[in-house]
C-alpha cells in the first residue's frame, strides 16, 4: 500500500457498497477496502421478497453491484471476512478471512453493518436457544435460499408481521399458490406506517384469501415430530386462541440495528437502539462514521431519534459517509423524513412521515380524499387516496399517506414541501401538470390541501 | 334579486366555470351570474383532440360542468349570451341573448373571456377576410365539430404547428388512419416548451409515417375548384418548396388573449397582450378581476410578463378570482410556474419553468440522464429521460423537462422545489420513496442533480 488515506467500510449491503462509490468518487487515490461478513457482494435486500414468487427470477439477480464492479472501480472488497475488534486509539481493525487474521489500519472507518431480524417471543420458537427448523426470517439471500427450498415441500406459510416485508412476503408466498395467513399483534396493517383509516383502504385492496388477522399475537408453535404442524395466534381483545395450520413460519416482526462492534469500539448508541450520528453521518468517534440500519438519526418532524429500515435513507447516509470520508462535504437535512412505498397487488402505497400516533404530541388537523388519476371526462382514471396531516399552529405539512395512482411521485411532491418547509397555503397553490390524458386540473393532494386550508379556516 | 352581491363572470370555460364554482364556495349568499357566448357550458377545451380519434368517445363527454349542475350549485348561466359593453362607472353590462338585450348590475366582474387561434399569414388562407372552408382551429367544440365531418371524407391531413395541440391533434388524427404531415416553422417540435435535445428525445418515440417537418413555412394553399388540394411548405434554410397535397389543414399556430372587452372597459393590456393581473387575479380596475388564457401574468422564474394558454394556470387564477371576489383571501404565487404535460404515443411528457432560449439572460448550467423506473434487478422498468436547468450563481432550479415514464410526477415534484426557492444542493437530498417494484433508491431526478451539483464543483 502506498502512502494513501484508508477509508474502510464495515458490511457491503447498500449503504456500505453505496459509501465506497461515492468515497471513491469523491477521492481517485484513496485505499477503499470493503470487509463483508457473508458470501454475496453487495445485492439488494428489499428484493428478495419478489424471487419467491419468481418476478425477480434468480436469487442472484439480486446482486447489484459484482466483485468485478468493485474491482473494476478499484474498490477492495473482502468477502467472509469478519471483523472481530476495532482498535481506535491505533485505528487499525482485526478482523478474521476464512481462518486468517487479518489486520487494517484505518483513516476513515465507516459501519454500514445493518440490522438484524428482532425475533419475537413464542413459545417453542427456539430449541437449544437457536430458531427451528421451519421458522425464517427474509432478511438475508441465505434466508431466502432456505425458504425457496422450503417452498417446494409446502402448501400453507403464516407470516408474523403486516409491515412492509410481511405483507410483500404474503402477497409473494399467495401468488406462488402457497395458502398463506398473516398475523399481526397491532389493530391494522402497515402499524407503523399508515393510519387505521388508510390501512383499511388497503385491506380492501387485498385478496380476500389472503387472510390477515390483526390483533392477534402468535403465542406458541406446535410440532408434529421435526415438522412444523401449526402456531398459534391469540386474540388480544377476547383471549380466544385459534390454531392456525402451517408448513412454515416467517417472521418479518422488524429488525434492530446491529451495534456491537461499533458499541465496542466506543460508538455512542443512543435512545432508539442505533448508532448516533450527525449530519455529516459521523459517530462521536472521530474518523468514524456509520450509514444506514445500524445507526440512528432524527426524524425531520418530530426530531426524536429514530432507527429507519430504508434503501432510501441508508443510500443518502452513505453518500454523505462516502463524501464526507474522503474529503467532500456532503450535508444531509436535519432529520429523516422517513418516505417510503411499496406495492401490493398492483396498488402502489406510498407515505412521507410519521403517522398519526407518532404526531400525538402535536395538534394535527387532516383531510383525506378519494381522485382519479385522469379527469373524469377521459377513460382510464385510476383511483388515488391521499391523506394528509398538518401541524394545526404553524400550517405545515407533518406527513402524507397515498394508495393508488403513482403514489410514490406524488408522495416525493409532498415531501418536496416538507423538506422545503412549506405550508399548506403555499402548497396548495402548487400548479401541477395538467393534460387529459395524463391528469387533471387539480390533483387529489391539491384538494386534500384545499380541504385542510378550510379547516384551518383560511379559505 | 335580493339585496346581495352580484358577481358577474363573461366566460365559461374552465376559468369561468371554476371562478363560479369558488365564488359560491366562498359566499353562499352571492348571486352569481356566467355570461357564456356560445352554447355548450363548461367543457374541456384540451380534450378536443382526444375526439378526434374516438379516445374521449363524444364530443359532450367533454362537458365537465353541466347546466344542471350550476343550477344546483345556484349559479345562474346564461348560454348564447354576447356581452357588448361595459359602463365601469355605473358597474353595469349590456349583453344580448338572441336578440334580446339584457342589462345587469355587477359588484365584482371576472373576464374569462380566453383566448382565439392565431391565424398565420398563408396565402389563399382567407377569401373575403374570411377563413376558407377546410382549414380548421381546433380551440372549441364548434371547431371539433367541422374536423369531425371533413375526417369522414378525408384520407390525408396537414397540421401547421408542432407545440402541444399540433402534436396531440396530429395523433389522433393518425390514430384515426389519416395521413397526417406536421409543419412547424421552428427548427424543433415543441419549441416553447422543450429544449432541442429534449425534442429530439421525443421525436425519436413518435412513429416515423407521422411525418414533421421542422423548420418549414406553411406559404400557400392550393385549392382545386372549392376543395383543398394542397399546401405549400418552404424550407427556411434552402428556400425549397415541397407540396403537400391535403384534404384539409389544422392551425395549431397558438393563441392570442380575447381581451376586446376589458381593453374597451379600460384594463390594461401588458406587453405580453392580455390583462395584466396580478396575484389576486385583480385587473387595474376596481372590482374588476380577470383569469385564464385572456390574462398575463408573470413567469416565475425570469419576472417577465407572460401569457399561457393552460388549464392548470388558468383554474388556479379563477379560483383566486372566485374567492377574492366572494370577500375570501387566495393569494398566487409570484408568477407562473408553467407546469405542463402531455402523452404521445404512449409517452408521458412534462416540464417546468422556462426553457433555455428564455432563460438567455441567466447564466445556466444544465444536465440531462436517462434513468429507468425500477431498479435494474427488478423487471419491467420503464425509461425516463430528465433534464434539469440551474442558475449557476444562485444553485437555483429555473426549469426542468422530462420524457417517459411518470414524467408529470415528477415535474410537479420539481415544481414544488422552484416553489420552495429550494437549491439544488438541497433538493438534491430529498428522500424518495424507494421500493424494488414501484422505484430506485436514487431516482433519475436526484442523479441529474448530483451531476449538476458536481458541475458546480460541490460534490
């Protein structure tokens, strides 16, 4: 090695592989050196749902960027390395390569170590302290290989989760023509996400064979022998347990951030559980940043410290890891904004913002509204449910929910406003594009927002 | 009539219309009162073309507000109704309706008087100073009507202009299996609204028999006995004339503001040729507002005064016009944003803000990236092409264009930032909502923004 900066990456999932590209853009002579755990260059998690049906093919489509990219980008990447101690007074990493130790000196070290799958407490889940056979979670291509395999030999699943990554998970299973039921412990789909009244327009969007029982906590699993034969979910209102028959279990009941190497090294990790960083993505070590689920930042609205699952935010706080590491200035907003979608059979969901018990502390006035994609007068309209919520004192918009026509771009619009900082009054006079064959005069977020201005009376 | 307001509006398309339907929001005591000259109520101007080929089955589809309906909203139209003068002193109108004279006391009057097609100069286009029959505007129902019988008996067609109505005009007239030959006098298609790479990009998406020749001059007509036989189009660099043999010709040549009225009633008339207005839709006279195609207004972006001929600016200024009229407060934005979209041939269009020959004056910097909808991994993605202009001393967005998939979307999500007077360091940080099967962690938008960005050397 010549006499180069070191910038050191921990895990080549999309933030890590993400902060060596634009480490490596940012500086075309730094040593950029990846150490990853597991077997796969960097590949795409929020994929893996969609090769159990077989949308996305092959488990290997999934890889977004091959050790030849890497290579051809002089970017080092190590594979089934794993790093054992972080020493940050010497700033060198002891890590282990198939048996041999290796050892790193750092400049820059940056974690992007993820999350791992939280795993919920029921009875019989674990034997000899390690989940059984038959229970899985989605998290990893290793996850995947063990449910694709699984698949093959079954006809029912229970998912325990109506998040994002369980009901994916169902709608992939149900349409792999696998009998599927889902559990979830909280009183509607997408808790954490949607408000009651959104999770239901959704629910209405599902099969009605795809069973969804909300309220209901898994309690325990039966075995028949080494087989699953059934779990057990139990009505959080009546008490009532129904016995639920399955040939397998996932489990997508959420993730926690893995911290501990970087707690050993001396990270602060703060309230909600992940490693603090700042703006910039730094730690309160220096030299040291951290990018994506293993880190906590602060949500945009509410400023409290929030861990967030998402492509998205992991790939901008690697960007600014990447560039920030290797000499650039690279300055996120002040908080998360905490935009997301998906898409459930064929109907796009998108949000922006917490949602409504997440905003109890704030006096939120809301409106929602059923448009169409098109101007009545044209075929074709599709239908589009927008809510939006607003901070009654300062007219400023807090979060949104959308199901329906192009969701997600419609949600990027509103969180354009709140990252602009925008009121009500200035958004709605937002003059969308407007064609008959492609929308109409006034889109549903703007008559949302005409709604709220009259509550707010200010028409 | 009571002892209540009385609020006049000339004009019932989608400005008059709207201004009514916001006035009576905003008051529901007034008398409201649409003088509307011709004989259909508030119908869709932009879907006339969609008619043509049977997309938008009948031409009364295109009647988004019925007779009926401002009778239930208790507004009172008056169809076949010219008004002829206006006493400003007195607030008074002299109308005529078949014949009869009308006189009505207004306390607030609104022009939504529109606009009228721009007739070139073609020789053998007018005989005693009238149009010749076979050569058609396609700016009212009137005018659809013509078109509609001529196509019966048609095979081949001309459309002189390749901005928005020439070009959906032209597909649809080549949907319904006419030969259709675009002539346009500038040297690319969509001149005012797309930059010329822009253009090429969407040229390239339209079928080649739909033949556009750019940088032509319709110069003559050829008629045969009363029919017409053919067009004469000059090359404007060679001089080169080709006959174009026709059946009949479509002016698509753009519009002026229909401000005959308010000029007699002593509005001023701007530099860009209508009613100057300002951000409460106020003309220069008391109780005198304006709204629509008949008005000018300014651009957002450069400040100088301009007309539009857009649905999505003229609804949003009646609605402004309704409610400051009706005792209610809306105030626009500082100028036009000049948000606009289109489909051809399958394509979404859409852009904002000026394009680069009206932003001469500015000092520019510019990008351009051809992104996919989905990440690569995941089937199906569509292609998007976006464009976006930035003042160089300021960081500022000024405009942006875009071409393929969810282009309006996304253009509203620029729009929104313009509107924000957000820089593109911050804009480009905006989280989108990332999923595999709806979007990439980092959409096209964003990219073109980090290109931009590193032109400006702050990555």
């Amino acid at each position: 090695l010549e006499n180069k900066e070191n910038i050191v990456i921990i895990g080549c999932g999309a933030s890590g592989g993400t902060a060596a590209q634009f480490a490596r853009k940012t500086n075309r002579k730094s040593n950029i050196i990846i150490l990853e755990k597991g077997k796969y260059p960097q590949y795409s998690k929020c994929g893996i749902p969609y090769v159990i049906s077989g949308i996305i093919p092959e488990k290997n489509d999934l890889i977004e960027f091959s050790e030849e990219w890497f290579k051809k980008a002089n970017i080092q990447l190590s594979l089934k390395t794993i790093v054992e101690k972080i020493d940050t007074k010497k700033q060198l990493i002891i890590a282990k390569k198939e048996e041999k130790r290796i050892e790193i000196k750092y400049d820059k070290l940056i974690f992007a170590t993820g999350a791992k799958p939280f795993v919920p407490p029921i009875q019989n889940l674990k034997e000899d302290n390690k989940i059984i056979k038959g229970v899985y979670s989605l998290r990893t291509i290793n996850d995947l290989e063990k449910i694709l395999s699984t698949i093959k030999k079954s006809k029912k699943a229970v998912v325990i989760g109506a998040g994002f990554i369980g009901l994916e998970t169902a709608e992939n299973l149900y349409k792999k023509n696998i009998e599927t039921v889902v559990i979830e412990a909280l009183d509607h789909i997408m808790p954490n996400s949607f408000d009651i009244d959104m999770s239901k327009v959704l629910k209405e969007k599902i099969p009605k064979d795809l069973e969804i029982l909300t309220n209901h906590l898994a309690t325990r699993i039966n075995k028949n022998h080494d087989k699953i034969k059934s779990i057990i979910a139990k009505n959080k209102k009546t008490n009532e347990e129904t016995e639920i028959h399955t040939d397998f279990i996932v489990l997508a009941t959420g993730v926690k951030p893995d911290v501990k190497l970087a707690k050993e090294a001396g990270c602060e990790i703060g309230d909600a559980g992940g490693i603090k960083v700042n703006n910039k993505s730094e730690t309160n070590i220096k030299n040291i940043y951290a990018a994506g689920d293993c880190t906590e930042y602060y949500d945009y609205i509410t400023a409290k410290p929030k861990t967030i699952g998402l492509g998205s935010t992991a790939v901008r706080q690697a960007i600014a890891a990447g560039i920030n590491s290797s000499g650039g200035t690279y300055i996120l907003p002040k908080g998360f904004l905490s935009t997301y979608t998906s898409e459930f059979f064929n109907v796009e969901i998108a949000g922006v913002g917490p949602s409504q018990k997440d905003l109890n502390e704030f006096d939120i006035v809301n409106a929602k509204y059923n448009g169409l994609s098109h101007p009545h007068y044209f075929p074709g309209g599709k239908p589009i449910t927008i809510k939006i919520l607003v901070d009654k004192p300062t007219g400023m918009i807090a979060g949104a929910q959308a199901i329906g026509d192009k969701a997600a771009q419609r949600i990027n619009t509103i969180a354009c406003a709140i990252l602009g900082e925008m009121d009500i009054e200035t958004f709605r006079k937002l003059e969308t594009a407007y064609a008959p064959p492609v929308s109409p005069t006034l889109e549903a977020e703007t008559i949302v927002c005409d709604i709220i201005s009259k509550k707010l009376k200010k028409i």
